[in-house]
C-alpha cells in the first residue's frame, strides 16, 4: 500500500510540475512568432544584402576602445558621412538603444553602456546603397 501511495504522489507532483512549467512559459513574451512575417523577411534579405557590400568593401567602419569612448571610424575610400547605430544587449531588451545620424568619425561613452555583451549594427549608405555591418563588442 505504501509503495502505491509513493507512486500516486510522484505523478501528482510531476504533473503539477509540468503545468507550472506550461504556465511560466506561456506568460513570457516570444519573438519566435511573427504577425508581419513577410515584411521581416524582406528586411532580412536586403539586411543581407547590405552586409555583403559592407563585407565587399572589407568592413570599412572600424571599432575600437580609446580611453572611455567606443570609437567608430572610417578607414576606407568610401565616402561615409553619417552612420545609424544601434546596441542590441543580449537577454536585456531594455537596455538596447539606437543612435541615428552620428557623423564619422564618432565616439560614444563606454560608461553609457552596461557591463556585458552587445551586438552593435553600423547602418549608412554611399550613393543611394545601404550598408551594414554587424559586430559583438564586450563592454567592460
């Protein structure tokens, strides 16, 4: 009689376990659902494009730390003027912002940024075509 009672009480605590994990996955936000599916995806494919001009023309807009600013510099012939930024931290939607016209060359403040990873996007555009390049920095 005991052994069965030990049984019955597992599976009761099994599926409570189970709804519990059913209710705290259904109360997050998902990004794996789109409503604008095909909008996205367009994005997505002249975001690639964009990226392959920028990688044709080897990552003209170099990053790197100098004292307490992230620096951001153009280090080829092309005729960059201004760039769009944008820091997407991983995990922390809240702290991702966008910066948009910052002429070249620009810095931005390192303390501005939380300790952490970030994925930094560099849009602009020579002569009517777009360009991105994407990148991971580490704030420290």
């Amino acid at each position: 009689m005991r052994f069965r009672n030990g049984i019955i009480i597992a599976m009761i605590a099994f599926v409570v376990f189970i709804v519990t994990l059913a209710v705290i996955i259904n109360s997050k936000k998902s990004e794996l659902i789109s409503e604008d599916y095909y909008i996205k995806e367009k994005s997505f494919n002249d975001d690639h494009d964009a990226q392959q001009r920028a990688l044709n023309h080897k990552n003209p807009i170099k990053v790197f730390k100098r004292q307490a600013l992230i620096c951001f510099e153009n280090q080829s012939d092309l005729a960059i003027e201004k760039i769009d930024l944008a820091f997407l931290r991983m995990n922390d939607e809240k702290a991702d912002f966008n910066i948009k016209n910052q002429v070249v060359p620009a810095g931005i403040l390192s303390a501005k940024l939380k300790k952490g990873n970030y994925q930094i996007q560099i849009h602009y555009e020579v002569r009517n075509q777009s360009y991105l390049q994407e990148l991971i920095w580490y704030n420290k």
